[in-house]
C-alpha cells in the first residue's frame, strides 16, 4: 500500500459506490512506454454490475494518459472471469507462463563448468541470438520483476550486461542458454530473481542447476523464474529440481 499510494508515475485508482469503496487496482509504469496493471479487486457484492470492466478502462485510460503504448497484466490461468474481462476490454492473449521455484544447490555438477558471466562486449552476439530465439513467441518477449513484466529490449539487455546480472550456459562457443538474475529482496525475503531466461530445453535445464549454485553461494532463499507452460520445459526444470508453481497469463492492450 505505500508503495502504490507514493507511486508518483503510476496510479492507485478506487472506485466507490455511494461513497462507500467497491473496486481498487494500480496502474504501474515499468517504462516509459509500458504500463502494468495489477491489483484489481471488485468487492463480492459490487460484482456483475460492469464495475471490474470500468476499472479496466480507467486503468488504460490512465496508462495513455502518461505516455504508454501498451497496458499489460497477469491473471491465473483459471480464472476464467478475469480472462473474459480482459478480452472484452480488448486485451489479447500474449503468454502462458509457469513461476518456477528452485532450492540452492550446494554443488553445482562439473558439467556447468561452461557457465560464463558475459560482459557488454559480448551485447551483439547476445542480442543477434535473442532475436532468433524460439521461446519468444510463448514468453511474449517479457522480463519480469516481482510480478511485473516489460519488453526485453537491446537496452536493458544492455544495462544488464553492464551490471554483471547476465549468465550464459555456452557449449564449444555457442550459447545454449542465458538468464538475467540479480538478488531481489521483500519483506525481508531475499531470493534469487530470474527476470529473463530463454534457451533450449537442455540449457535451461543445466543453466537451472547453476543458479540454483548461485544461490546457495549468495546465500539466497531460493531461485525464482517464468518460462513458457510446455511440457518439453517442464521436464527440464523437473530434472534441474525446481517445482511448478503458479500458472499465469499474460494480456496486453496496444494503442
């Protein structure tokens, strides 16, 4: 609540009926261009009344007004409402994404012996290969922050490069996978945050193993990462010991 309500650049919205509140939701801006949608909530009486599809609009509307070319936000998988809300208001699926948690690993197998930390020399090889990634597509291009997603651009690539947050899993000079993970910290809570990983299923599933390594060594809680919902990733992660754990979608509205 703080944070929404010193939030200067987004906007903390409420919608009350007879003075009383019945619906609340926050508008932030990740970027820029990009604004998130998050925290709607429509009180159980106050539902079926159009309230939540006003909420929406005013959310987006709030997002054009600061200069956003796009509004963007998860919702469960299941929650069947919340996804036709969305449509009607003419969001668009982009992505099906699993939350993934993994333990530290004490000992990182001898096989992750070809894990590099790039540098910002390395931005044109690395940049050239996200752009031919395959899991684009399925991930909607994002990176996410603490339940927050953006487009993965150039620059942030950039910026995380030059911050030492990139890792890439390469074999005989080709990378086979590449994550951006820094250190997060909540309430105490202090994990380690994937905000991007892309890669085959192989190289995610090794890449998996070493920041699980990473975190043991950061001495970290645990390693947290999103990844396409398709059963070829769930088995890497499985074999890499992480655990399923929330199935969310992504919407966007351009404009």
């Amino acid at each position: 609540w703080d944070q929404w309500l010193a939030d200067a650049k987004g906007a903390l919205l409420v919608a009350d009926v007879a003075g009383e509140p019945v619906a609340l939701g926050h508008l932030t801006m990740v970027n820029a261009d990009e604004g998130w949608i998050e925290g709607i909530r429509v009180a159980e009486a106050a539902r079926g009344n159009g309230i939540g599809g006003g909420m929406v609009r005013a959310l987006v509307a709030a997002a054009r007004e600061r200069h956003a070319t796009v509004a963007r936000s998860f919702t469960e998988e299941a929650n069947a409402v919340a996804r036709a809300l969305f449509v009607r208001q003419g969001f668009s699926l982009v992505a099906e994404l699993v939350r993934y948690t993994g333990e530290p690993l004490a000992e990182a197998p001898d096989a992750l012996s070809v894990v590099r930390t790039p540098g910002p020399d390395d931005l044109p090889r690395l940049w050239d290969w996200l752009e031919q990634s395959n899991l684009t597509p399925m991930n909607g291009g994002l990176t996410f922050s603490f339940w927050a997603g953006q487009a993965m651009t150039e620059s942030l690539l950039a910026a995380a490069l030059a911050a030492g947050e990139v890792t890439t899993l390469e074999d005989f000079g080709a990378v086979a996978a590449l994550s951006v993970a820094a250190p997060y910290e909540v309430a105490g809570d202090r994990y380690l945050e994937v905000r991007y990983i892309d890669g085959q299923a192989d190289g995610l599933s090794r890449l998996g193993q070493a920041l699980r390594a990473r975190a043991h060594t950061q001495g970290l809680a645990r390693v947290e990462l999103w990844l396409p919902d398709a059963l070829i990733l769930r088995d890497a992660m499985d074999g890499a010991g992480f655990t399923r754990r929330d199935l969310m979608v992504v919407y966007a509205h351009e404009f």
